[in-house]
C-alpha cells in the first residue's frame, strides 16, 4: 500500500473519534492480529484519546508482550496528558530496551520540564548501558533532555559531554543547543562529531551560568 494512501486512512480512521475507539482497543488487544495492525491501532488511540482508549493504552504498558509496551509507549507520546506523561516516566526503566527508547521518544513529543528529573535518573541507570555502551538507550534520553529542557536537563546533559561515544557526545551538543538556545564559541554542533572546544566551550558556559546564579 502507497505510504500517501495508508496515511489517508489512518487520518480517516482518527477522524472517526471515539466511535472507532471500540474497534481499535480489539485490534491492539487481540495477540493474533499482526504487529503492524496493532501498532497503527496504539497510535490512532492516542491520537483519538479519551478514557477508554487512555485506560488500554495504560493496560497495554504492563503486558508481557514487549511489543504490546512499545505501542502503548509510542501512543502515549501522542496523547500528551499528565497521566500519558507520568506513565511514560515510569516506562523509562522497563526491563525492554526498546520500550526504554520509545518511552523517551514519547516524553520528548510532549516536552514537558518535569520530565527532566526522571529521565536524569533514568540516564545514569545501569540498564541504560546497552552491553557497556551508551547507546542506543542514552541517545534518546539525551535528545528527549534536549526537548524538556530546564536546569535539571542541561546539568544532565553537561555531564554527557564526557562520555567515551562520541556519537552521543554530539547528539548532547545538539540537544543543549535546543534545551538552551545558546551557541558557546559560534560553533554549532552537526549531531555526528565533536571537537574538544566545543565539549570545553558548553562546559564553560555551564560554570558560567551557575557562577551568575550563586552555585
């Protein structure tokens, strides 16, 4: 099916509201139905909302099926509440790497500050440490820190700028550039590369801004 044609009727689907809400919480339900059909239920409940389709979604972050969570994580993303948001949190640290990613994913669409804290946590997590390494988990908690914003997030992701990856190093300066605005030394950052004066011009930024409010 044409990418143009199966996005026309997902909008159809939506636009449908609450009435096709019955039939989408069966089809993300149902186990036998195949993985693509229940992912593009979850998202269209999401965007759909409402109490029903808030509740399966909710449901589906505690099913055993790991691909059950990523839906209902992704559809969360959309849905944009507080209680859509304080979910994803707590999905930061399912025991599913991909669900982990998706969560972040899903907080970064709604950018909310108070996320800041959870995702700080969530950074540092040993399950966040793919086989030792820093990605891929930590690369999207960096760039949903980036969305969120506020203090909290750009001491995190200051503290990243000495991680060993450079790939997730640059992805760092490029969420700091969205999280503050600012460009310390003019050198914008191209989310692939680093260079030691760009870590050391953030890192100085930092001290400067927390000198100027007294820490």
């Amino acid at each position: 099916v044409p990418e143009e044609v199966a996005q026309r009727a997902f909008n159809d689907m939506v636009a449908l509201g609450a009435v096709a809400t019955p039939e989408l919480v069966e089809i993300y339900t149902t186990d036998d139905e195949p993985d693509h059909r229940r992912w593009v239920a979850a998202r269209a409940l999401g965007h759909i909302g409402g109490k029903d389709a808030t509740q399966a979604l909710l449901a589906g972050l505690g099913e055993p099926d790991f691909l059950s969570r990523i839906g209902a994580a992704s559809a969360l993303g959309v849905l944009k509440t507080d209680v859509a948001r304080t979910a994803l949190e707590e999905a930061l640290f399912d025991p599913s790497m991909e669900v982990r990613c998706t969560a972040a994913d899903g907080l970064a669409e709604i950018g909310h500050a108070a996320s800041s804290l959870p995702l700080t946590r969530s950074l540092t997590s040993p399950e966040s440490f793919h086989r030792g390494k820093s990605l891929p988990v930590r690369g999207h908690i960096v760039l949903a820190l980036g969305r969120t914003g506020g203090e909290t997030a750009i001491e995190a992701l200051v503290g990243v700028l000495d991680d060993s990856d450079m790939a997730l190093r640059a992805m760092t300066i490029k969420a700091l550039e969205e999280a503050t605005g600012a460009n310390p030394n003019n050198q914008i950052g191209d989310g692939y590369t680093t260079t030691p004066a760009q870590v050391q011009g953030w890192k100085d930024w930092w001290a400067g801004h927390a000198s100027a409010r007294g820490i």
